[in-house]
C-alpha cells in the first residue's frame, strides 16, 4: 500500500513540475498576427466581396491557434489597434505599416495576403509572411479552392504557414479549421457536415463565408442584434460551423 502512495506522490510531483516547464515552453513561442486580407477580386461584382478578407483572417487564426507551437494574436485585438491606428477602412497595408503593426501587437510574424473571387465559387488566396524584427518577406503562397471549400482552404494555407514559419505541423482532425472555436477547441462539426454525414470535413462554400465575414462586420460595428442575425442565417446553412455558434453566443450575451 505504501508503495502504491509512494508511486502516486511521485506521479503527482513530477506533473506538478512539468506544468512550469510547459508554461515556459509556451512563453517562448513565436507571435504570429494574421491581418486582414485584401480584396484583390476584379470586375463589376468586385466590391461584392470586401469584406472576405476580414472572415478569411478569422478563420486563419482560429485554426493556427490550435498548435501549441506559436501563439496567436486574437483578431479583437487586432481590430482594436487597426481602430487606434485609423486604419479600418484602410483597403490595403503596406509592408512599412505592417510592421509597425506587427510591434504594437507585440508578434515576431505578421501573415498577410489577398484573395481573388470569380464570382462562382473558385477562390484564390495568396500569402506572404513577414518578419516584425527584421522586414523580410517570404515568397507569396498561392492556394485555389476546390469544388467551393473555404475551411479546406483555410486548413491547406495554415499548413503551408507552418512550414514558412519553420514550425511543427498542426495535427490534423476531421473537421479542421470549422471544427475549432476560438482558442483552439474541437466542437462536433468534426465529426459531421451540415448535412450529418460523418467521417467527411465540412465544407464552407464562398457565400456562406461572406455571410460570416458580414457578420463579424457588424459584431465589429457594436451591432449585436445584426451580427446575431447574420450568425443565425449562416448557422442555418451550417448548422455545426464551431465560429459562428460562438460568435453567436458572444454577441447574445453583450446586447446591442
């Protein structure tokens, strides 16, 4: 019996002495800010799609957050300082004001980028990394969607990220970047699609990511009672979609 207590003891001591370590190994990972992306869609339905980049940025984050080998910036703080700086309507960021960004947010990496629509589905997005201390920028990433797939996209891009930043790839779980609320946490859109077919990853279609991006507009804006109904409108359409169910709940609880 007294050997039994020992072994727990000892268990129990060395968690307790590992949880420091973990702290630290977390304090020393890189910052990384995702901002927003521009609109870089042409044509007469051109303006149709502004506000994407700001949903494309969300996304982005949410699901780079899930590797515990870097932290990310949360995109309330990012719209905070874009606010402070008088740069939310801004259509574009230089890389000179990006990096002055970048300190303020206090991250060693800044991920930028542009996305181009046709119109009918396809969605391009290039990205580019680069680095607060030095300016550098790395070559553009360049990713098309598949068959109408936002999250398979978001996922694909945030690999890419990965190894740009010479960081361990994320593991992947079925559902990906719609299966994570902010902060990294699975929800059940991983195990089905938003029309309950399991084993498959979701797909966001480009619509209904515009509906989200609209949504976050207008949570942004200090309209609660619009976002919440935006939220509502692309939950109908994807009923298991992890950051619009939480966005929802977030606006619900503030009022307008």
């Amino acid at each position: 019996m007294r050997g039994r207590m020992a072994i727990g003891t000892w268990a129990l001591v060395a968690a307790v002495m590992a949880v420091p370590a973990l702290v630290a190994a977390q304090s020393n990972a890189p910052v990384v800010a995702v901002l927003y992306f521009d609109n870089n869609s042409f044509g007469k339905d051109r303006a149709d799609y502004d506000g994407l980049g700001k949903g494309i940025a969300d996304l982005l984050i949410t699901d780079m957050a899930g590797n515990p080998a870097m932290r990310v910036v949360e995109r309330d703080r990012l719209q905070s300082i874009l606010q402070e700086q008088d740069l939310v309507k801004s259509k574009s960021i230089d890389p000179q004001t990006a990096v002055k960004l970048g300190k303020l947010l206090g991250a060693s990496y800044l991920v930028t980028g542009g996305f181009m629509s046709d119109g009918k589905g396809s969605l391009l997005v290039t990205s580019r990394v680069i680095s607060v201390e030095t300016g550098a920028i790395t070559n553009p990433l360049k990713l098309q969607s598949k068959g109408d797939d936002v999250l398979g996209l978001i996922a694909q891009l945030s690999t890419k990220l990965n190894t740009e930043l010479k960081l361990p790839a994320l593991p992947r779980q079925t559902g990906d970047a719609g299966a994570r609320k902010a902060g990294g946490a699975p929800t059940s859109a991983g195990a089905k699609q938003a029309g309950g077919e399991t084993g498959k990853s979701p797909k966001l279609d480009v619509k209904t990511a515009l509906l989200y991006s609209k949504a976050l507009d207008e949570q942004d804006s200090g309209h609660a009672k619009q976002a919440a109904e935006l939220y509502r409108a692309v939950l109908q359409k994807f009923p298991d979609f992890g950051p619009a169910q939480h966005n929802l709940a977030k606006v619900q609880g503030s009022g307008d």
